[in-house]
C-alpha cells in the first residue's frame, strides 16, 4: 500500500469514529494515533527526542 492508501484508510476510520462517537472521542482518537506514531518512531530510530526538544525551544536543527 502506498502513503496515500494509507491516509485515505486512516482518514477514513477517523471519519467513521467522528460520526459515531462526537468530534470529542474523534480529537482524542487522532492524538491518541500521533502519540503512537511518535513513540514508533521514537522507539525505532526514526527520530531523536533532543532534538525535536532542541527545535521546540528554538534552536538550530542544522549545523
């Protein structure tokens, strides 16, 4: 499956949770994804909490 497959199926299922559950359930479904797909990507190597740390406070994030 491509990228766009994906956020099309993930869109679709946010969609889905919206209309049964309210926009509430729906906010906290789609944090509830970005925490677990941070903490995979954390866990994975993909990305570095220091310097998404660094980044927020605003320093530089290239050298």
């Amino acid at each position: 499956m491509t990228k766009a497959s994906y956020g099309a199926l993930i869109g679709g299922a946010l969609a889905v949770v919206w209309a049964a559950f309210g926009f509430w359930v729906f906010v906290g479904v789609a944090a509830a994804m970005l925490v677990g797909a941070a903490a995979a990507r954390i866990l994975g190597g993909e990305l570095d909490p220091a310097r998404v740390a660094d980044a927020l406070r605003g320093r530089r994030s290239s050298s």
